[in-house]
C-alpha cells in the first residue's frame, strides 16, 4: 500500500465514525450504515469497509455514483447517511437542503493526470502557461463533463 493509500485509509477510519455520531440523533439500529460515494473513491470505502465494520460493530451498506448521479439521486428522494463526493456536489446538495452544509468535511485531494496518444509527443506542462497552451493546441482534447455525471472536469 502506498504513503498516499495509507494516509487517506487512516483519514476514512477516523472520519466515518465521526460521520456516524455526527449524522445520527439516535443511537444506531441494526440497519447498515449507507454511504453512497462518488467516482474512484469507491475502492477506499470498500477497502475500510471490513475494518470500520469491526471497530463499530456497524455494518455498511456501499454504492458508487458519479458526482452528477449522486445529485440526480438525491434529487429524486434517496436517503443514504454518508455521502462521499466532491466538494461542489456536497455544496450543491447543501445549497438544496439534501445535507447538512456543517457536517461537510474534506478527507482526500484526488490529483489528475495527463495523458496523451503513444508515438504522440509529449508536450511541455510545467508551468500553467505551458498547460493551458498544450490544451488549447491539442487536435482531440477530451475531458469529462460533470454536467454529464462526470466527478470532475472544465
């Protein structure tokens, strides 16, 4: 497992008990824990899943969404107790009274790659300049739409 892996698993461990307090007014039954969460993070809750499980003597209940079916779902009624998905999406459904803006709490920082075709030339993105000049000069650009349901994009 790497530095990174470790660091966020250690962060999910002491969050989710916090969001269980946090979320609940009442002491919890034997319904599982739902934690819907949002895009690659999925893997990380599954991972958890055991070791949270033993710790809280709780059992999960886990799905997985884009960001843009995250909002969609909890716009047509669904009622999960955690929800892990990017801070826009989590400010959105604030905004629109489906969570409690103040239990909001930043667990992870995602980075994002670039990548272009193989033989391609590699362009030179050190610095922002460079960046946006290798997007705007790129022949195909592709970016996910989160309007679309994708968890991030431009």
């Amino acid at each position: 497992m790497t530095c990174l892996a470790e660091w966020v698993q250690r962060r999910i461990i002491a969050f989710l008990p916090w969001a269980v307090l946090a979320t609940f007014a009442s002491p919890l039954t034997a319904q599982p824990l739902q934690v819907l969460s949002a895009g690659a993070f999925k893997p990380v809750v599954v991972d958890l899943a055991s070791a949270f499980e033993a710790r809280q003597k709780a059992s999960l209940r886990i799905d997985n969404g884009t960001a843009g079916e995250i909002l969609r779902r909890m716009r047509a009624g669904e009622s999960w107790d955690v929800v892990i998905a990017p801070p826009g999406t989590l400010n959105t459904l604030a905004a629109e009274g489906l969570v409690d803006r103040d239990s909001i709490r930043p667990i992870a920082r995602v980075a994002i790659g670039v990548a272009v075709r193989r033989g391609s030339p590699k362009p030179a993105i050190s610095t922002v300049e460079e960046f946006k000049d290798a997007v705007l000069g790129a022949r195909n650009p592709a970016f996910i739409d989160p309007n679309a349901g994708g968890s991030s994009g431009i």
